[in-house]
C-alpha cells in the first residue's frame, strides 16, 4: 500500500480502521461489536455474501459496515481473480448489489460506497494492478478522507460545549465520537457524557461509553427511560447524536429512540445538535424506508430472555426526527439550520459519501478554512 497517513492516529481502539474491519489474503475480519468490549473477537468472512450476511446480521453498527463494505468489495474481487476482466467487472457488479443491499435504511450510502470500490477496479485492471489490493487501497483512502471530514465536523460541534459542561449521546456515533472528544482534548475542553444504553444491542453501553473511557472522560451509562431525569437533574447542557441519513426537509433518521430524547431535550430548553452531511438522496422523509428486525430480539437482552412465552415483540431499527426539535444540523461547512439544509450545497458542501468514496489520490494533513456559523444558533460562554 501506498496509503502512508492514517486519520485514525490517536482514536480508541474501536475507531482503528484494522479494528472495523479489514481485508487480507483472501479474508475480512470484522470487530464482533455484538459482544464487544466483554470480548474482543472477530468474524471472518471468505465471501463477499459472508460480509453482506454480517452486516445483516449486525456484527458492525454504525459507520462499520461502510468500512465492512468496501472490504468486502475487495474480498469479491479476490473471489474473481482468476476470471477475465469482463466476468471480474460483472462478478464485482453482482458483490456490488449484494453488499449494498444488506439493510435496506443505509442502501444509498452503502450503494455509493461500493460503486466507488467498483470504479477503482476498474482503474487496478487498465493499470495491471492486483485489484484486491487497489479496492483495500482505495478503501483506506476513503476512510482517511471520511475521518478527516468528520474531523472538520468536530471542530464545530466542540465549541458548542460549554467547558465542564454535560453531554447526552444517543446509540454509537462511531467516527464523530472519537473525533470531538479528539478535539476537546486539542482544545483543552473537559465535559462529562451520559450514555443512553441504546437496547436492543446497547451500542451506547458498550461502544460510546467505551470510547469515551478510552480516551479519558468522564462517562456514564444510563437505561434508555432515564434520560428525562437525567436531563432535569443533571443539568445536561446539549444532546448531540449521529444520523444514519439527514434529509433536506430536515428529518433526521437515526437510532431508533433518537426522537424520544429529542423530544425529552425540547421540553427542557437544551439544544440537540445532529452531526453530519445532508443526503442529496433523501429529498423528505418519504424516500426512507424504516427497517423492521426480528421483534424477537427485543424480548431479550444480551443473551438473557426478559419476557414470557407468548408475549410480542416490536423493533424499528430506526425513527425520524423532525426539524422543529433540532437546534442544528452540524457539517463539515458549520452548522446549518434543518429547516436550510439546501444551503450547505450552496455553500460548497458535497454530498459526503459520493465525493468521499470517489477515486482520488491519497490525501495529506493540510490546514482547511473555518467558516461561520451557519444557523442562528451561537455556542454559550465557557
């Protein structure tokens, strides 16, 4: 690899791009974040199928399975290496199919993450380069491309917390999480994190609580009925989440149990700052199609069965949560209002996936021009 800058340098464990998921000799190992940090294992995958099924089946969350993804991409194309170049390119088509449909929420984002895996084999077989190699390559690319985005998004979402202040997370923001406390921790900023657990898979528990802990702040787990007491009595100064898709109408979708802390922060007067890039594919909220998993999975947790014989289960993966409960929508060009989300185009923004997953050579460290805030919102006085 010619990949020589990692933007995951000085991220917790989880966040280390080998500890996502990665592709070797015919192989992807992926972090088994359904029983991790009580076990640190990984499941590997000799198929492309096998990565879609692990995503499918939630072995990654969050932002893992963009990175499984692209992995995967380079397993199919170890899969085909002996075919022609014609029957690589439409094995790599089919993968490409396969992988981005693995949870029907996230397809779009997982569609361009692929097809840009795609464009680089096609570059590695013009160039005679093992292609297996080149989509690995270009994968880290994209991720250290990716990270340092998220990066810029941090540093508008750090001033926004007020030193010695309280945040209120939301599942596991995976990228975002490590990049603002990065920050904070650049900026000499300490604040304390309450952890919703996020059932069924508790995510908050035990990945962005352990995150935080791994970087050194103060953190602590609550159950998912506690945030409103939380709020009220711990004087919780902003709730902050991730999205797994930003609409232009304003709607965010993420986590399921995002709109009730939203709705929870609304009531108390404290903002709720939503980090990441709007989606040019999600015009309203329409487009969305919310996944239902197996409502079985909520009569348990971890393991230990919580509910009787007979007794039903319901799990959206996700909800939506509408423009009017959110302060700002805080990108990589400043914090937008939801209700405006057209401007971050205008103001020079791309669309965050399309242009990340995009063939483009390696980047380097390099200063990049702050802008203003972009909404009415103004971070409080330390």
């Amino acid at each position: 690899m010619t990949t020589t800058f990692r933007a995951d340098e000085g991220l917790a464990f989880l966040l280390q791009y080998e500890n996502v998921a990665w592709y070797d000799a015919g192989e992807v190992r992926i972090l088994d974040r359904r029983v991790y940090p009580a076990k640190t294992e990984f499941v590997t995958c000799r198929t492309h199928g096998e990565v879609a099924q692990a995503i499918r089946d939630m072995v990654t969350q969050s932002a893992g399975p963009y990175t499984a993804a692209a992995m995967g991409m380079a397993l199919a194309a170890y899969e085909c290496r002996e075919k022609t170049e014609a029957e690589q390119l439409a094995f790599l088509a089919a993968a490409d199919g396969t992988i981005s449909n693995a949870r029907p929420t996230t397809a779009k984002r997982m569609k361009l993450v692929c097809d840009g895996c795609l464009e680089a084999a096609k570059l590695a077989l013009r160039e005679g380069r093992p292609v297996d190699l080149a989509i690995r390559e270009h994968a880290v690319n994209a991720n250290n491309r990716r990270y340092s985005k998220v990066n810029e998004i941090a540093k508008y979402l750090v001033p926004l917390i007020p030193a010695g202040g309280t945040v209120m997370t939301q599942c596991f923001g995976e990228t975002i999480v490590g990049m603002m406390l990065k920050e904070a921790k650049r900026a000499g900023k300490r604040f304390r994190l309450f952890c919703p657990e996020t059932r069924p898979y508790f995510q908050g528990a035990r990945l962005t609580a352990t995150v935080c802990r791994d970087m050194g702040f103060d953190v602590t787990v609550i159950t998912d009925n506690m945030p409103a007491f939380v709020m009220e009595r711990e004087h919780v100064d902003l709730f902050t989440c991730a999205a797994d898709a930003i609409c232009l109408d304003g709607y965010v979708v993420n986590k399921v149990g995002t709109l009730q802390i939203a709705i929870c922060a609304n009531h108390f007067g404290i903002p709720t700052f939503v980090t990441g890039a709007p989606d040019i594919g999600h015009e309203t909220k329409d487009t969305v199609r919310i996944e239902m998993r197996d409502p079985d999975f909520t009569l348990q947790a971890m393991g230990v069965r919580t509910a009787t014989a007979g007794v039903k289960g319901y799990y959206p993966a996700f909800d939506m949560t509408p423009p009017h409960l959110i302060s700002g929508i805080v990108t990589d060009r400043g914090v937008f209002s939801p209700f405006d989300l057209h401007r971050y185009f205008q103001s020079g923004g791309s669309l965050l996936f399309s242009i990340l997953y995009q063939i483009s050579p390696p980047i380097s460290m390099r200063k990049t021009q702050r802008l203003p805030l972009q909404g009415s919102w103004q971070p409080k006085a330390d």
